[in-house]
C-alpha cells in the first residue's frame, strides 16, 4: 500500500522556520522525483519545490527562492523542506508528491497545515 505521510506543519510566527517530512513507503522511492505543493484558501494548488530521485538536482519556485531548501534521504525514503524566514503568504496546506521518473505514477499525501500568522 503506497502511502506518504506529511507531518511538521503548525502555527509559526513571521520569520520563523518550520521543517517538513514525508515519509513515503509502498514503491521504489528512488524512482520517483518528489516534490511539496502547497494550496492556500481560495488558490490554485502551486509547485514549490522539486528534487529528482537521486537527489542531484532541485528546483524551487520564485516565490521561496532563498528561504526553502528541499531534500531527501533515500535511505529513510523521506523527503523534507526546511522553510525559513515565512511570511503570512506562505499560509498553505502543503502536500508531498511523488511521480515515477517514467512519469506513469502520481501519488499525493494528505496535505499538512502551515499557518504563518502573529
């Protein structure tokens, strides 16, 4: 059974950090790029960062440059993203994704609440 397991969300004053996890199991982790989406009240669901499956390359949006770092442990097929310095527009549910390089297979965690708020 593939699941993956967000947890780290809460509430964080502005300029704050907060590190998420995922915790994949039920596939081959190392075939599959993952990635963290978030989706605010009344938004699309928008791409934040991705890393390949081996780890090599990520990729984060404008909008976090410099503040998120995404990243992942193979060994613990665990995928993580440190957030510092949050501002109240980077209140989301955030999601844990995974996609098979070969692109065949997309899987979704349940979503983890962040809050960015004084």
């Amino acid at each position: 059974q593939v699941r993956l397991v967000e947890s780290g969300g809460g509430l964080v004053q502005p300029g704050g950090s907060l590190r998420l996890s995922c915790a994949a199991s039920g596939f081959t982790f190392t075939s599959y790029t993952m990635s963290w989406y978030r989706q605010a009240p009344g938004k699309e669901r928008e791409l934040v960062a991705i890393i390949t499956n081996t780890g090599g390359s990520t990729n984060d949006a404008d909008s976090v440059k410099g503040r998120f770092t995404i990243s992942r442990d193979n060994a613990k097929t665990t995928v993580y993203l440190q957030m510092n310095s949050l501002k109240p527009e980077d209140t989301a549910v955030y999601y844990c994704n995974a996609e098979s390089v070969s692109g065949t297979r997309i899987y979704w965690g349940q979503g983890t609440q962040v809050t960015v708020s004084s």
